[in-house]
C-alpha cells in the first residue's frame, strides 16, 4: 500500500496508466468491484502523492536560474581568483611608473683598520722654501685612527632611459588588459556552466519524481497482483515479475537521488556556497522563437570574444617587445648628483660633492642585441598567425553552436506539435467516450499519451536552453 511518509507522487500519465490496468477485463462483478476499489486507491494516493510533493518543496527554498548565475558571479572562488590577478596587474604598473622618478641611493661603510695604512712623504716632496726641504725628513702620516669609514649618496634622473621605461609600462598595461578577458573569459564560462548544471538539476528532479510514481505503482500493482494470484486469477510467475520490476524501480530511485545529490553539490560549488545548501529548481519557462541573425552573431563573436580580444593583446605586447629590443641600441644617459664623505681622514677631504650628466654604453656586444631583435620580430609573426587561427576557431564555434541551436529549436517545434495533436485526440476521444462510441481503455491510453508527449515537450524545451546558453557563450554574450 501507499504511505504519505514515502514522500513519493504518482504522475497524472502513471495514475491513468494504472487505471487501464485495473479495469481491464473482468470475468465476474466481484472481480470488477475489486478493480473499483483499487482504483479508488490510486486516486486517493495521487492526492496524497501530489500534496507531500507540494509539501517537500516548501522545506527547500526555490532557486531560479538568474538567481544561480547573480550567486555563482557574486561568490565564485575561481572568478574571485581571477579577479585578483587584476589587482596584482595595477600595482605592478603602479612598480614600474616609479622607474621615472629620480634615483636615490646611499652606501655607507663603517670599519676598524686591520692593518695600518698610511701616507709616506719623502724630504723635499714638495719642494725646498728658503733652502729648507718641505718636509725637512721623511714623514708618515696614518690615513687615520680608530674606526673609520666612508659614505656615497647619489641622485640620478634617467633620462634616455624614459623611452624604455615607458615602453615598458605599456607592455604591462596590456598585461592588465590581458587579465581583464582572462576575467571575461572565465565569467562567461561560468555562466554557462551554471546553467548547465541548473538544468541537469531540474532534469534529475524530474527523472526522480517520475521514478517515484513508477514505485508507487508497482507497490500498488503487486498489492492487486497477489490479490490476483489468491483468487487464481492470474499465474504466480507474473505476480513474481512484478516484484522483479519493483526491485529494479527501487534501484533506479536510489541512482537518480544520488545522481541529484552529486549534481546539486556540483552547482553549488560552482556558486560558491556550502555544498549541501538544500534549494530545489524551477520549472523552465516556454522559450520565444526570435530569429538570430547568423552574419550578426559572427560580429558580435569576434568583438566580444576574449580569446580573439587576448590574441590582439597579444600582438600588440610583441610589438612593444621588440621595440624594446630595438631600445637597447640607446645609450644610458642621466643626470646625476654625487656626494662622498670620508669619516676621520687626517689628509684627504672629508666631504666632495658633484654634479654631471652620466653616460653608459655598451658599443660592442658581439650582435647579441641583433639577435634579440630578430628574435622578437618572430615572436611578432607568430602572435599575428596565432590571432587568425582564434578567429576562426571562434567563427567554426559560433557556426556549430548556431547549427546545434537550430536542431534544437526544430526538435522543440516537434515535439510542440506532437504535443498539440495528442491534446486534441483527447479531446476527440473524451467526445466520443461520453457517446459511448470508444471504451474507457481507450481514453486512458490517450491521457498517457498525452502524459508522454508533455514530458517529450519538457526534456526537447529543456536540450533548447542548454543549445540556447551555449550559443550565448559562443557568441560572448556576459
């Protein structure tokens, strides 16, 4: 029998299907009120059924699949990772725009003497005043006493250097451009992966609950079965291949649950949240038909693609590399202020302070800036063949996308169709029934086949938003 605490529902299609079992043919009235009465059952427990399914979904929150993406941008740890990259970019150019300001550097050394340096003038060393020798014998005077030392302070403006300087902080600028559409890039693959994932969840709970019904019939079949089997009705080798189908649906409740579980767990990882966050989906809304230019999605692809933007970037950072190849062919030039200090020197001046213009070269180098230059200049090549092999593999993308959507679009029309003239053919049959013209066999069948024609509708509505976002994601959409 049934139980409200199996928090399971019988399916509209599944009760009528059932009801065309239990009132097949009879051989006596008894027989035929048995039927009744466990057809009776069954409706009570879709009632039931359909009221602990209401119930169930009340304990868990509803989470719609805008609110799924708007949580996934919000908190994902890998769109968080990516972001910070971005901050890590700035203050790197924020590093390198300070190589335009001035140089400041001090050297200081303080030491003791380990041996005993000193300054030695002979007689007459500078000359002879009045006929007396300056010094009038040999002298040696220590360079100094004790603990001695030196200082050099220097401030240099670059200013050849300037040019490279800023070559370098724009190739860095196109790092943080790069960062950017790796950002880009991965906030759109997210979005797209969490609507994936939203919809394999929405297709679990519906393959679950539908497992639950097919259950809850077999239990309530295999109650009639050995009701059968006493009055010899019906063989013990079918009551038993009813409880061999039991078995099988009970197994499949338990992959589907946990095939549901592994997929929630999934969506919520990609949103960035306790894995067992408990939510439940909604149903997917009815999808307009408007028409998409194909020439137009080839545009936006190529515009709003990152891949194609990072190809740019990256011809353009090669350029700057070789431009800053070609940069060190220039001498170092910069303006300078030097000023030394010697602590206790007994001779030589304690203090020197100047003021000039510093020059460093490097005329010879065996051609080894050439070579770094040919070098950068096929780096450029291959950058520009590497940004049209991304264009076309964005175009063959976005044509393959357009094609999938497309056979999806037309599978959905399909199945809108079947699903109309299964409707119909109710109607017609439910006509005819209250004419007596068909048997309530009949009926019953058609409502299962509208049940089926209504679930082939949800699964082709549901394979058209997963072709529909990965359009969008082909296509660059944010």
């Amino acid at each position: 029998m049934y139980s409200a605490d199996d928090k399971t529902s019988l399916k509209y299609s599944d009760f009528v299907w059932e009801a065309g079992l239990i009132l097949g043919p009879t051989r006596s009235m008894l027989e035929f009120a048995v039927r009744i009465h466990s057809l009776l059952v069954v409706v009570a427990m879709v009632t039931i059924g359909s009221v602990v399914v209401a119930q169930e979904s009340a304990d868990s929150p509803v989470l719609t699949v805008d609110q799924a993406v708007q949580i996934a941008v919000a908190n994902n740890r890998t769109l968080k990772i990516a972001s910070l990259d971005i901050d890590k970019s700035k203050w790197q150019i924020a590093e390198m725009k300070t190589n335009r300001l001035p140089v400041l550097k001090t050297y200081i050394f303080a030491a003791a003497n380990l041996n005993s340096p000193a300054f030695t003038f002979k007689e007459a060393t500078f000359g002879t005043i009045d006929n007396i020798p300056i010094p009038p014998k040999d002298t040696i005077i220590p360079f100094s006493s004790g603990i001695g030392g030196s200082q050099l302070s220097q401030i240099a403006q670059p200013i050849t250097q300037l040019y490279k300087i800023n070559l370098g902080i724009h190739a860095q600028q196109l790092g943080v451009d790069y960062a950017n559409q790796e950002y880009r890039a991965k906030r759109q693959s997210l979005v797209s992966d969490v609507k994936q994932a939203y919809y394999a969840v929405l297709e679990s709970e519906s393959a679950l609950e539908a497992a639950r019904s097919t259950v809850m019939q077999y239990e309530e079949t295999d109650r009639v079965a050995l009701q059968y089997v006493a009055q010899e009705a019906i063989l013990k080798s079918e009551s038993l291949d009813v409880k061999a189908k039991l078995a099988q649906a009970k197994y499949q409740v338990v992959h589907l649950n946990n095939e549901l579980q592994t997929r929630k767990e999934h969506l919520n990882d990609l949103l960035g949240r306790d894995l067992l966050t408990d939510f439940h989906t909604e149903a997917v809304p009815p999808q307009s038909f408007e028409e998409i230019d194909l020439t137009a999605a080839r545009q936006t692809a190529l515009a709003q693609r990152p891949e194609v933007t990072e190809a740019n970037i990256g011809v353009k950072k090669s350029i700057y590399d070789r431009k800053l190849a070609q940069a060190q062919y220039i001498p170092d030039v910069s303006a300078s202020f030097h000023y030394f200090s010697l602590f206790t020197a007994q001779i030589l001046p304690s203090n020197i302070a100047s003021a000039g213009i510093e020059f460093s070269w490097e005329p010879f180098d065996w051609g080894r800036r050439r070579d770094v230059v040919k070098e950068k200049e096929i780096s450029l090549t291959q950058s520009q063949v590497q940004l049209e092999q991304v264009r076309s593999q964005v175009l063959q993308d976005v044509n393959n996308r357009y094609r999938s959507l497309l056979e999806s679009r037309a599978a959905l029309e399909v199945a809108q169709t079947a699903r109309d003239a299964s409707t119909e053919k109710l109607r017609e049959a439910n006509d005819k029934f209250a004419k007596e013209a068909v048997l309530l066999r009949d009926v019953l069948q058609q409502h299962a086949a509208v049940a089926n024609a209504n679930y082939d509708y949800e699964q082709a509505l549901l394979s058209f938003w997963t072709a529909k976002a990965n359009f969008e994601k082909a296509v660059g959409k944010e």
